[in-house]
C-alpha cells in the first residue's frame, strides 16, 4: 500500500527528462517554496522557502561581517534626476524600473524609480559622507528587495520585486577597489560550495554582458540539470564612473583631492532558484544541509504501539537541544506518505523509529540524496547525524561537480560548439569582439559566461571568426 | 585639557531642556544612527543604528519563532482594486499611499500602490491558501519595507519609508484570534521591558485611534523624557472584517463553510526612536544592553606605554571569545575625546586600562547610565561585565519607570486634566464619545493614548463633559 500511495504521489511532478521547466514549476509549487500572487510577475516566497532564504542570510551575513563589511539601509526611491547622472548605468535599468508618480492624492514633481539596485542612492550619501583618506573605506551591505519590470517572469529565477544583498563599498585606490571586488566574489565562490554545495565556475563577463556602469564585472556561473547556465551572483568594479559622476572624492594624505574607487556586489533569492535546479531530482527538492529547514525528520513507525511517539519525542527534545534543525512528524498520515512528503521536500536525512528499533537501540537513517539505508546506535545520534550531514554534502557537491565536467566540452570549431550548448557548456576561444559575441547567440542560443582567470588556451583562434583570440571563455544558454 | 575637550564636545548637542527636538535630532546625526537622503521624508539609517536594528530584530524574532511563527514574503506592490475591497482600510490609508503607474516607458492598465502595510495582499494569498480547518491556524509574519506618505517626517518616528515587522495570522474562531490579539501584546509588552528596558502601558486604542478596518486595536505607549507619548507597537483584532472582503472561509470540522477570523500586529524602526528618548541624557545616547552594538569599550590609558595595548588586546579577545560585543579604541585620539565619543554613541560600559591596572591586575569600569566608577579585577572579567550590564538594564527600566510615574498624574477636571499633559500622561475617566475625543484634543492637544486593561476607575463620570463614563482612560501629547 505504502508503493502504491508513493506512486501516486510521485506522478503529480513532471520528470526531469521530459519537461525540465514544469518538473521545476511543479517542484516550487508542491513544496510550498512560492506561490504565485495577483500582482504580476511579483511572487509570494512562502514560511518553506523564506526559511531556505534566512539560512543563506545568516551564512553570507556571517561572512560579510567577518570581512569588515556592516549592513545598513537605504531609500527604495531614487529620483530620476539622480537615476540619469551616470550614463551607461541610467540606459541599463531605465527601460525595466518601476515609478512612482503620485503620493497620495497629488502628482509628484519628480518622478521616482524604485530601486532596481541601489549604486546611484548609495553613492549620493558616499559624496557627503566620504571627505578624507580617514573616511576610507567605507564598507557596506544592504538586504532590501529591488524592483525591475520584467516581461516574463519565473519564481525566484526572474521575478519583478526580488530579495538580494548588495554591497557598496569605496576606496582610495583602484588596487583596494579591484581587491575588493576579487575578494567578494571569493567570498560567493566558497559560499556557493560550502553551503549551497554548488561547483560554481568564476570569471570576468565580457563587456556586453557586464554591469551597466561597471568597468569589469566577475561571476560565478552554475551549471543547471539541463544543462544551461544560471549567474549566481556578481561583483563589479566600477572603476572611478560612479564616483565621478556622483561626486565622491576625498583629500589623500598629501592634501589632493582625489576621487574614490567604487565596487559593487550582489547576490538574490535567485539562488534558490539554482539549488533546487542543482539538485532536485524525479521526487522533489534535495536541499544542501546547510540551508536546510529541517535537516532530519523524525517519523515514528507504528506510531499506535505503546511507548514509540514517546520515545519519537525523546529523540527531538535531545536532537533539537544538540542544535539541530529536526522535526518529528507523528500526524495520523500513513509511515508512507510520509516518506514522500519529506524526500519532495528535499529534508536530507529521515529518521525512522519503530517498536523493533527502540528494543535494539537503534534507528534507521535514510539519506535523501543516495536513498542509503543505515542503522545506527540512539547513542550519540546527534554527532552520527552532524557526521552524515556532513557526509551528504560533500556528496552533492561532488555529484555537481561530476555532472558539469561531464557536461563541458572543449570546442575547436562552430559546430562542436553549437552542438555543445544544447546539453552543458562549452570552453572555447574568442576573439573579445562583440558581433562575434552576437553572431554566436544568433546562432547558437549561448552567451559568453565568463572568462575564467588564468585558464589555459586551447587554441590560438577564435571558434566562431577565426581571428586571433586569447581568452578561453565559457559559453552557454542560460536562464 | 581633557575637560576642555569634553566641555568642547557636548557643546554641539542641545541640552534636553533647552530644545528637546533639536537634542533627539543632534543625538541621533552626531552618532552616526541616521542621516538625511536626497529622497523627501526618507531616511538614511547608518550602520550603528541598523545595527540596534539588527539586534532588535535578533530578539524579537526569536521570540515571534517561540511563539509558533514562521516568516515568509509577500509582494512590494498592491493592486489598487485589491487595497480597496476594505472600505474602512482603504479610506483610512488611500490618502497616505505612493502610487506606481508605469513599468518602464509602459504605463501600467492598473495603478499598483507600494503597501503601506499588507493586509489586503496577504488576505488575497490566505484565502487562496486555507480552505479547511486543518489549514488553521495561519500564523505569519513578515519583515519587511513600507511606504506611507508623510507631510512632515521626523527620522525613526515619522518618515515615508520605515522598516517593520507586521504578523498577519487567521483563525477559525474569534476566541482564538483575539487570544492570538492578546498573546503578541503581551510578546511587545515583555520585548519592551526585557530588551529595550521601556516600561511601557499597554490597553486598548479608542475606535477614533485604531487601525483602519480592525475591531479592536491593543497597543504599547512609551513616556519620552519630553512628557510626550509614542505608540511602540500595536495589535489587532481584526474580527472577520477582512476575511469577508477577501473571501477567507474554510470547511469546519462538521462540514461547513464558515468566515475564519484573523489578526495583524506591527512593530517598526520607530522603536529606536523611543529609545532614544526614553533613555539619552545631556550627553548623547544610552543604549539598553541588549541592543547596543557595542556593550562595552577598552579604552587604553597611556597608550604609548609598554605592554597597554597588548592588554587592551588581549582583554578583548578574551570578552569577544565569552560572547560580548566589544572594541578597542587604539586610535591617536586622546583619552578624553574617547572617553566622550563613546558616552555620546551610548554606550553600556567603559573598561580602561592603564599601566597601574595591569599591575594590580585590574582594570576601571564605568557605567554609561549613572557614571559610577568600578575598580575591578581582570579575573573572571567577562561575568563581572554581564553581570553588570543586566544591573545596568535593570537600572535603566526602573529611572524610565519612576519618571513616568512622577509624570503622570490622575485628573478629576479638566484644568487638572490640560495641566497634567503640558508635562506628562493624565489618567481621567472618559466617556467613550468620539465628540467629546475631539474636544479633548481641540482644548489640550491630547489625544487618547489607551484604555488599560483591568484598571481602577477614579470616579464615575467622564473628566470633560462630566457625563457617565466607566473606562479610565490615559490622555497625552503624543508623536
């Protein structure tokens, strides 16, 4: 009965190999991660998917603190005079901003976008704020929704309003500025594979597919089970743009007024989006253990019987006080139900306690991501399950890894690359041009990822034109 | 010369007295809480108080989770059909709304208002969400932005956008909704008086004061030092109002369609300003221990010397590694200047250490609250400060506690009643009519502030049109 049910249950996602978007759709919507809303494009991250959200804040927020960064906040209105002062950036996000032109019942005399991010707000108060060398740097991090008025939309992939970090920082020197920059998108890198258990790939974007505004942006790019690319999170160096177009100098040592070096840096609810496209499998979400709502559900087996919910709860209270994050579901829902509704909710490890268990002072524990059955002592169950969790992490993240270098192919010419981008990405020379970069989306369907550093050529010409190239980049279709 | 310094120093804050508005607005520049944006009525909250900010959330949060609360996120924008399917809701915020018409150079077919709170939003979701008995109760909250547009804003007390928490939770019975009413006052009530040492009064708001739509509003009110009220929080009974404008209904128990009935209730960033208030002196700030951003500051004496900043360092390891949150300030200022700075940034305690203390292994504490100097020893120095900031906590709530009792008084007539709120709150017996309010508030520029629970009446009839009244009631000026 308990395969039947399971059946059952299973045939409400689409499998991954039939119809990978509605196997995602279908993913989101039954774990409870979102719902859709009445307003357009703007979705509703619900109590599942927001804890997912607060984990990933408190880690990045740990990380950006010990990195000398400190939060602050700043208005969700930017006029449009202070939108427009730099150039490149006001082309970028104008045609995608929302504004507000009526406050109550009176017209507005200036027109105010809502933040799309937050570079032009930010750097208004950096110009007040920044007169000296001493007032340098200045190192800050906002959490704050952002608006950009998108066409179609996708939850938590690209939705209108979204959740995000953005960093702002200035220095006195462009060396401190691109440190700067290097070293955030360390800190995403190993976030992405420490928590997120994401083999992320890192590089610079090309000049099309940079900041508007920015003079360099790095990535890190995560390959999809489909095999397209998804941009996790970035960090650009702005060079001196910003801060001379919004005044930001200061006096150095030597009494020079001199401007400052900006960067910037972000990273959104988006990557939830990416963990569960990592990840997931036919059955549901496989959720990293690290951002994990729940890292281990307990589930009484012939829960009637005398002295098993007891002992269910016994292990919580022990489990819990240990600094888990563990749950014990003893509902009147059948053993089997349960099972499924906990592997689509991606918990990586289930606990099973039944009369037979108790009488040999053991549980089962069954991993999530390999299905593993094993039976462990209740003594020191909280290190066994630490241990494990740790175990199943690394797992997925090697699992990851796997897939991406078994999906990535070194092309030499045009069709090995078009033939590439339909399942994984592609390494391949380019010359750095822009029609190149185009005639190659044209007709492939892949944008330039990023160009990793320090990698090495694999050839001296570029795959698609034949000119000279130098840079091996990293193409892709992607979300 | 340290005098000197010092005198130099608190010369650039008014005093209390003189100007109390220009002390809260000196205080809360001068420490780098806020500043001022280029955005009308927005604010800028600076690192040191988006750090209170921070802490408050850490401890209300963890309570709000204790109390069977989940957060999740619900949309920026609200369809204008939808905020007005509440009549009362919609006439009592319409006025005060930011309105979004064009989504880049489109201009939208339906207005979209930025929430200035999410009643209607999230009721839109939770009628799609709850169909029956086993979906209740639906207990969330959510941190997030609002917009409300303000004419005359004041930083942390008034402004167009403000930061906040807002519970919104639904229940299949009234009993069950107003016990949920009750139960976050009392969480607000307990948060007030154990975190932000604020003794607030808590009762219930007059129809004329309450939230626009609710059945009964409940709220907390704080003295300022100024004799003036500030409302700190507020929670309401929502009734079925709301239910029935959004069509939230579930399926009883005995199969029938039956309206649930639901709650909201909010704190926001004005909290801080009440701290303020209630706490600062002549100096700058006094922060409660358990929002300030720094408990406690080592200041070396004679810094140059031998061995001190090495002990300076050394302290602080050791109290960081015991969990305080504590600095150094090795920095070429004098003394002096540092022992002002951080009495004007409010902080808890002062630790030196000099070249005597460390050879009779001791250091010097001083209180930020009363000044007190404590010659201590280094042993065991962690508890001795923890120890010390929970007196310094207690403290604190007892001096706000005694000033609102001195400056509040108990009117009989209406004289009385306009004397009593040049300077503080007056408990007076009030008649329940809204006329009679208004005249109140015409004559005195008092305003009701609530209605206590449980209190003793002071006589039978009403303090200013001398009819029956049964409810005593406190009156005040308020922000």
């Amino acid at each position: 009965m308990a395969k039947k049910k399971n059946e059952e249950f299973v045939t409400h996602i689409a499998s991954r190999a039939e119809d990978f978007p509605q196997w995602y759709t279908d993913v989101i919507l039954k774990t409870d991660m979102i719902d859709y809303s009445v307003v357009k494009g703007c979705m509703v991250i619900k109590p599942y998917g927001y804890r997912v959200w607060e984990l990933i804040q408190s880690e990045m927020d740990a990380r950006f603190k010990a990195t000398g960064h400190e939060n602050a906040y700043f208005p969700l209105f930017i006029p449009e005079s202070l939108l427009k002062k730099e150039a490149e950036h006001v082309e970028g996000f104008a045609p995608e901003v929302a504004w507000v032109t009526h406050g109550g019942d009176e017209e507005l005399s200036e027109r105010l976008c809502v933040r799309p991010t937050s570079e032009t707000i930010i750097c208004s108060m950096y110009s007040k704020w920044i007169q000296s060398y001493r007032d340098l740097p200045v190192l800050i991090n906002q959490w704050a929704n952002v608006v950009r008025w998108e066409k179609s939309t996708r939850p938590f992939l690209r939705t209108s309003e979204f959740l995000w970090q953005e960093g702002h920082t200035a220095h006195a020197t462009s060396e401190e500025a691109r440190e700067e920059t290097e070293r955030m998108l360390e800190v995403y890198r190993e976030f992405a594979y420490n928590v997120l258990a994401i083999p992320v790939i890192v590089g610079q974007k090309s000049d099309k597919e940079k900041f508007a505004g920015a003079v360099a942006t790095y990535t890190m790019e995560a390959m999809m089970q489909d095999g397209k690319a998804l941009q996790m999170g970035t960090s650009h160096y702005l060079g001196d743009h910003f801060a001379k177009a919004y005044d930001i100098q200061y006096l150095s040592r030597e009494g020079k007024l001199e401007p400052c070096f900006t960067t910037s840096w972000g990273t959104s609810t988006r990557m939830i989006g990416g963990v569960i496209m990592v990840h997931g499998d036919d059955r549901g979400l496989i959720l990293p253990p690290k951002i994990a709502p729940i890292q281990a559900i307990i589930i009484p087996i012939a829960q009637h019987k005398p002295g098993v919910i007891e002992k269910a709860d016994e292990l919580f209270a022990s489990l819990k006080a240990a600094g888990l994050r563990v749950r014990v579901d003893d509902s009147d829902q059948s053993a089997g139900w349960k099972f499924n509704q906990y592997e689509m909710k991606g918990v990586p490890v289930r606990i099973e306690i039944g009369p037979k268990d108790i009488e040999n002072n053991q549980v089962v524990l069954v991993r999530r991501d390999t299905h593993e059955k094993l039976v462990v002592s209740m003594d020191g169950l909280d290190v066994t399950i630490r241990t494990l969790l740790d175990d199943i992490h690394s797992s997925m993240l090697n699992k990851a890894l796997s897939y991406r270098e078994e999906n990535t192919l070194d092309a030499h010419d045009f069709d090995a690359l078009q033939e590439g981008v339909k399942h994984g990405f592609v390494r391949a020379m380019w010359c750095g041009e822009r029609e190149c970069e185009d005639a190659i989306k044209t007709k492939s369907g892949a944008t330039t990822r990023c160009m990793p550093f320090d990698a090495e050529p694999i050839s001296n010409v570029c795959v698609h034109c034949g000119k000279p190239a130098k840079k091996l980049t990293y193409f892709a279709k992607a979300y």
